[in-house]
C-alpha cells in the first residue's frame, strides 16, 4: 500500500519564507548608489509629471467615477487617485506616485505597504522613497487584479504604512461603487478585519508572479470613453511614459520577462532600451553615459551584446563587464600610432576573457587585431617609428640650445659686471701710480 504524501509543515513552510526574505535581502544588496545630480534632475522631471497630472483636467467618466469614490472616502485619511498607462502595467511594472502626497504622507525611507484591494486581498509592495514609487511586488498586484491600460485606482492611506485600494475600470464594470460607505463610518479595527484570521496566508502575498490575463474576446470600450482615454493619455502618458524610461530601469527590484526585452530589433530607441540579465534589469548599476555608449555598440550589431552570457555570472559581474566594454571600446576610439603595444595587448586579453564568458565582443577583438597589423607590422610602422625618433632627437635639441642661450646670457651678464669693475680698478691703480711718481721725484 503506498504511502500518500503528508501535507507541508509549518515549519517548512518557515523555511521556505526565511529562505524567500533571505533571497529578497540579497536582491536588496545589488541596489546601487546614485549620482546626486541624476537624483536631482529626476525629482524635477517628477515633480513636472505630477504637476500635469494634479492639474489635468480631463473629461472622462472613469475620472469622475474616481472622483466620485474618493469623494465619499474618510477625509481624516488622505487618499488620491491614479489612471493606469501603458507602463504600468504591461512592461514597466512600477507605479510612481504624485509627488505632493509622498511629501507630506509618506515615510523618508524605503518601507514594505500591505495594499488591500475590496476583496480584501493583500500584497505587500515596496515603496522606493528615492523614486516615490511601488516597486517589487507591484507586478503581482497589476496582474492579479487585471489592471489594465485606461484603469484607474483610488489609494486610501488608512495607516502609515497601509493602503485600500478601490479599481475603476474602463471598460465601464468597475470594482466599486461611488456610493460606498466612506470609511469613517466604520471602527478601524472593524475596517481593516476584511477576512478571518486563518486566511491570512491566502491573502497576503509577496511578490507572486501571476500570469497575465488576457482581455476577454469581447471586451472593448466605447467611442467617448475611448477619446477620453486617449485624451489623458495625450496629456500625460507620453511624459509620464519617458519619465518612467529614464528612471523605472534603475528600480534595483524590477523583473521582466526575458521574451519582452530579448529581441532588440523591436527597440526603437534609447527609451526602449532596457539591459536584462536573466530577467533582471540592472541599468541602474550603469552610469547614463556608459548606458548610451552600450547602446550604441547593441545598435551596431543589431543585438544585445551581453545575451549569451554565461547563467551563472550575476548582475554586478554583467555589468562590470558591459561597463569595462565600453571603456575599451571608448579606448580604442581614443587611439593612435603612439599608443603602446602593451595597451593593445591587455585591451585584447580583457576582450577575451570576455568573450569566453559569452560577450559579444569579436568585433571589437577584429577592430583590435587590425589597428595593431597598421601600428606595428605594415611599412609605414618604419615610417613611423623614425618620425618619432627624429621628432624626440629635435626636441631634445630644441632642449640644448635653449640651456646654452640661458647660460649664454648668465655668462654676457658676468663679462657686464667684470668690465664694470675693471674700470673702476684702473682708476684707483693710476691714482696710486701718480702719487708713486711725485713722491719719486720730489727734490732733495
């Protein structure tokens, strides 16, 4: 008789989330430090984007169902709402709050919130306080409740660290009612118990990927709710859109698939250019200079570079690699006839460590190969060589005469100074000569 499978433990079910924190303080580590100036230069492009949305006025019935919810919410917790764009939700998977609320409502550091949907139904999100953003665990929100494009959600921060979240859809069958009970009407304690105690486990979940749902077939909206749509999506969209572009790569917690971003041929420009290693974004572990320069290499061979990398090298080693190629390739084009054989010769051993961990760098190695056969191995590297000898044997002439005149002059100003005493010596010698004289021939 065999034996039937006894259910999971408690106690594994503790280790497997211990091992889960301990893979998610891991991931916490490989965040980097940014440039003050970067910091800066991004508060401002938020503070703008948050500035059109505050001040948006847009026409549209899931706004003023929105409206209309946040209306009757408890005016003693603040609140506000957001209209979903394509970024958040389908590729970017961050979500950037306005900027006055995170101000006065937010924490100043990085904190865990529990977002409770009106299910009752919690996830646990990171706020990113530097991006005022709900980064990891963001994704798993979106697609479990199926936001989609043109959604809008309502947040009421109900404690410091606690968010109810109300859905509008814009498909017309929204998740609440602009009636609802304002929350004030209800305990706290009441408010917040959504759901027995021993479905805890079930409702709070942590980062869990869930696979996206498809709109039904026969979803569609109408004509106004469409130009109204695409009216906000005018205003604010495209801004918000190449703000997220600029700054949601450098979320040290943003995963996407490896299919979204593994064909670079779809990339259009910069913006869309996103580096995955697997399934990681790691752009923020590279300055912006060195991001545009690997661009320009993926663009010149039409593919990502770094995509056959090694499974095993992690995110710090790839992008110390991707930064130390574009050095070398900054290297190279920096370049010439007097650069020595020893720089070529580490450029290329550096290039081909690279290469065995699985960089596309051969045409980089070719480049390499074919600057040193014109330095060091073609007739006019003899041409060369001895317009360098000769140009050092002139300087180094140059050099002598200049310390001759020097001395030349030193010595035209000795012969001033000699003949100037030897004239005031002979004076004084044909005084004392005279008195000789006349005492000489003085009479008797």
């Amino acid at each position: 008789m065999e034996e039937q499978a006894e259910p999971e433990t408690p106690l594994l079910q503790t280790t497997k989330i211990k091992r889960k924190k301990t893979a998610e303080s891991k991931m916490k580590l490989t965040q980097g430090a940014f440039d003050s100036s970067k910091e800066s230069k991004s508060r401002r492009k938020r503070a703008m984007i948050d500035d059109l949305y505050d001040h948006a006025k847009v026409n549209s019935p899931v706004i003023e169902r929105a409206e209309e919810v946040r209306a009757n919410l408890a005016p003693s917790y603040p609140s506000f709402w957001k209209a979903m764009v394509k970024s958040n939700v389908s590729h970017g998977f961050w979500l950037h709050l306005p900027m006055r609320f995170c101000k006065f409502n937010m924490p100043k550091i990085d904190t865990v919130f529990i977002v409770e949907n009106e299910s009752g139904e919690e996830y646990k999100i990171n706020y990113i306080s530097q991006r005022t953003a709900l980064s990891g665990g963001w994704k798993a929100f979106s697609d479990a409740n199926q936001l989609y494009e043109g959604d809008v959600l309502v947040f009421h921060l109900v404690e410091p660290t606690r968010f109810k979240a109300y859905i509008v859809r814009a498909n017309g069958f929204g998740n609440v009612n602009a009636d609802a009970k304002p929350l004030n009407s209800v305990p706290m304690d009441d408010e917040l118990e959504v759901a027995p105690k021993d479905h805890s486990e079930k409702r709070v979940k942590k980062n869990k990927r869930a696979k996206r749902v498809k709109p039904p077939p026969g979803f569609h909206r109408d004509n106004n709710q469409s130009n109204s749509l695409m009216l906000l999506e005018t205003n604010n969209g495209h801004v918000e859109d190449q703000f997220n572009n600029d700054t949601e790569d450098l979320g040290p917690n943003k995963v996407l698939p490896h299919s979204e971003s593994s064909n670079f041929k779809e990339m259009k420009s910069i913006d869309d250019f996103t580096i995955l290693v697997d399934g990681l974004a790691i752009d923020h572990e590279l300055s912006d200079q060195h991001r545009s320069k690997y661009y320009d290499l993926c663009c010149s061979q039409n593919s990502f570079l770094h995509d056959h990398l090694l499974k095993s090298i992690n995110c710090k080693l790839a992008a110390e690699i991707i930064t130390q190629t574009v050095n070398i390739a900054e290297a190279i084009r920096a370049c010439n006839l007097s650069t020595s054989r020893a720089d070529y010769e580490i450029w290329d051993k550096t290039l081909k460590g690279f290469e065995l961990l699985g960089m596309n760098v051969g045409f980089l190695r070719a480049r390499l190969n074919r600057l040193m056969s014109l330095a060091f191995e073609s007739e006019e590297s003899e041409v060369s060589k001895r317009l360098r000898e000769v140009s050092a044997e002139q300087a180094r002439a140059e050099e002598e005469m200049r310390s001759l005149e020097l001395k030349l002059l030193r010595l035209k100003e000795t012969m001033g100074r000699l003949d100037s005493e030897l004239e005031s010596l002979k004076v004084k010698a044909e005084k004392h000569e005279l008195k000789f004289q006349e005492e000489a021939n003085a009479p008797w």
